[in-house]
C-alpha cells in the first residue's frame, strides 16, 4: 500500500497515527485473506505546517518515490506491475515509476488533467473490475 498522508505535514495527526490507519487496513482485508506485504506513507507536503514535514519530497505522489522504495524491498519488476490508484497522482507516480496505471473512477479525482503520464491504461469502477483487467494482460502459458 502506498498513500500520501499529507496530514502529518499540516499537523492534523501525528505520523504515529499511520500504525493504525495500517491496523484497520489489515483487520479489514484479513477476512477476504488479504495481506499486504508493506506500507509505504509520505507524510510530506511542501506547504504544510510542521517543519519537519514540510518539503519537497521524492515520494510525494505524482513522484515515484514509494514505489521505487517497495520495489527495491521486494524485488519488484515493475514493467510486469500495476498502479491502482483513485485519482490521477497514482496512475502518473506508477506510470513514472515504469508500471501500467489503473483509475479507480470513485469520484475523488477532480482535476483531469490529462498528459502522457496522467493517461490511464484503463479505468474501472472497483477493484475486482481492475483485478480481471490485469489477468487478461498477464502472459498467457499453454
């Protein structure tokens, strides 16, 4: 899971507060027998509020920082990956990272702004949708 929690950098929570974001995550994945191999939040914004917090960052989404990082911690190919993402920061920090970038259209993107990198690959309505996509790209073994 990679997430921007600017929040931290504007002083609404502190960045302790992210263990239990990852908790529920966890205790409501387990019964579908989800689980995520690691968490990967930027608390960084360049406007925020706390100084620690606040300044330009490399994992900051649209940039690729978190996912560069997971990949690396996981051996990760990620020509062979996808970026699910509900606005277009996601798709662009997977697409710049050198995965195919999905669009969760939720309703939270409000900008569409679209460029080579914000384009998605495709755009789905939930995740089982984004599931089915990524098993018809998968190579196919006789």
């Amino acid at each position: 899971m990679i997430s921007n929690q600017a929040g931290v950098a504007y002083g609404y929570f502190k960045e302790e507060a992210l263990k239990g974001v990852q908790q529920k995550v966890d205790e409501l994945l387990l019964p579908a027998g989800v689980i995520l191999d690691g968490y990967y939040f930027c608390p960084h914004h360049p406007k925020g509020t706390v100084q620690q917090y606040t300044f330009e960052c490399d994992c900051h989404k649209p940039k690729p920082g978190m996912i560069l990082q997971a990949a690396k911690d996981f051996h990760v190919n990620l020509s062979s990956s996808f970026m699910i993402g509900d606005i277009l920061n996601d798709v662009e920090a997977g697409k710049r990272a050198g995965c195919k970038g999905i669009l969760l259209d939720n309703g939270n993107e409000t900008e569409w702004i679209l460029n080579e990198q914000r384009t998605p690959d495709k755009i789905v309505k939930n995740f089982k949708e984004a599931a089915e996509w990524i098993v018809h790209q998968l190579p196919k073994y006789p």
